[in-house]
C-alpha cells in the first residue's frame, strides 16, 4: 500500500483529494497537512511515500516545502496539485523532482493516471526489474500537454451559470461576509445541490473559502467566504 499525504489548507479540497484516493486501489491517506511546517513535522513522526501538495499556503511555499524535503533527504515523493500555472513555478517544481503537476481544476481519471503510473513505476524499481530503454522511456517521459492541461470548466459546469454565481457572490454584503450555498442558490435560481457543485470548484481555486458547520437537527451547513484576490483565477473559465 502506497502511504499518501495530503498537504492543502483549504479543508474542503482537502477532502475532495482524499475521497478521489481512495477510489484508486493501492493508495491511502495517511494524514493531512495544512502548511508546509505541519507536513514537515508529520513526514519525521510517520511513513510516507508520496505527497498530494499544493504551491498556495499560508506561511511557506509548496515550492519551500519541497526544497527542504530535498535538503533534509527525506524519502518521499511529490505531485503538486495546485492551481499555480506560471512556467516559472512549473519549472522550478520539476527541477526539485516532481513526479507529476496537476493544475486546478482537474478531472479525477487525470489524478488516478497519475497515481497509477506513478505506483508502477515506483512497483518496478522497488523490485529491482532490468528495465530496457523502451520500458525506461514509457516511465520517465514528460507529457507536456498534460502538465499544461487544465483550461476547460469540469463536466457538468456551465459558463454561464458560473457567472451568474460568481456575481451572486461578489455581491454579497461585507456583514455578515459568510454565505451558504442554499442562500446563493436561491438568488441565482438553481439547486443548493447544482450550487455546491460550483462551489467545490471555487473551492480549488481558493475563491471560496468553507467553514464546516451544522445547522438545527445538527444537519451539515458549511459557510463559505468570498476570497476577492483569487477572483481573476475564476475568470478564466467565462
């Protein structure tokens, strides 16, 4: 079994990444880290081998996080999940040895492809097999155009729904600055269950942050806040 750390400080797309691990067999998720001191600290107290990690945290950098796993030879790889794009980021995240970048947002089959070649590979090393040059080739090259990939809405997202949230929620009075998907859900026209959709993929790009909580009967009612400086990430996609 392949032992994973999920390394996200938004706890909603913490969970995303870790309900799509298990749905890959030979993956599990050991612990989750929120900044790059917490992940650190739990990479010397437990047995990992990879890291899911993110560039955007408070504190240090993904890139930070990396460059001292390196200094400190700490045996584990890492695929960056981020919505970090600049080609500067890109490269310097292969530079320090990344087996793979995801860009937010990202559909699942492109992570389980990852983590699949990936757990081959690391199966094939660690077993010791004489590779020849065909097999080595199929292992280590790079595939550009899935690095770059990541431009196009998820299935199921609508541009011009997206819009219409998204102006919902830029409008939404500074007091009280929280909101809830039933509450956009009622001002744009569609479902609370269509708004969180919208909302999970706010959610990776870090436009949306959520608050879990409960309402009456104790039933799930996450609060979610508008983070104005990641706006233009949104925008991209209308």
């Amino acid at each position: 079994m392949i032992r994973v750390l999920l390394v996200e400080d938004d706890p909603m797309v913490a969970e995303l990444n870790r309900m799509y691990l298990s749905r890959v067999p030979g993956f599990e998720t050991v612990a989750s880290a929120r900044s790059a001191a917490e992940a650190l600290e739990l990479l010397r107290n437990h047995t990992v081998d990879l890291l899911l990690l993110d560039i955007f945290m408070p504190g240090q950098s993904g890139i930070d996080l990396m460059a001292a796993i390196r200094r400190q030879a700490l045996d584990v790889d890492v695929i960056f999940v981020t919505a970090a794009r600049d080609a500067a980021t890109i490269d310097r995240a292969l530079k320090l040895g990344a087996v793979d970048y995801l860009i937010k947002p990202f559909e699942f089959e492109r992570l389980k492809q990852a983590l699949e070649r990936y757990g081959e590979t690391r199966r094939l090393i660690r077993e010791g097999q004489t590779l020849d040059q065909a097999e080595l080739d199929k292992r280590l090259a790079r595939r550009p155009a899935e690095v770059v990939k990541g431009e196009g809405l998820p299935k199921g997202l609508d541009r011009n729904t997206l819009d219409k949230v998204l102006q919902a929620i830029s409008a939404w009075p500074d007091t009280p600055p929280w909101f809830t998907s039933e509450e956009i859900g009622q001002q744009v026209g569609i479902s609370r269950v269509s708004v969180r959709k919208y909302f999970e993929f706010l959610c990776t790009l870090k436009v949306l942050r959520m608050e879990p909580g409960y309402g009456t009967g104790g039933r799930p009612v996450h609060r979610f806040l508008l983070q104005r400086a990641y706006l233009r990430e949104a925008k991209r996609y209308l």
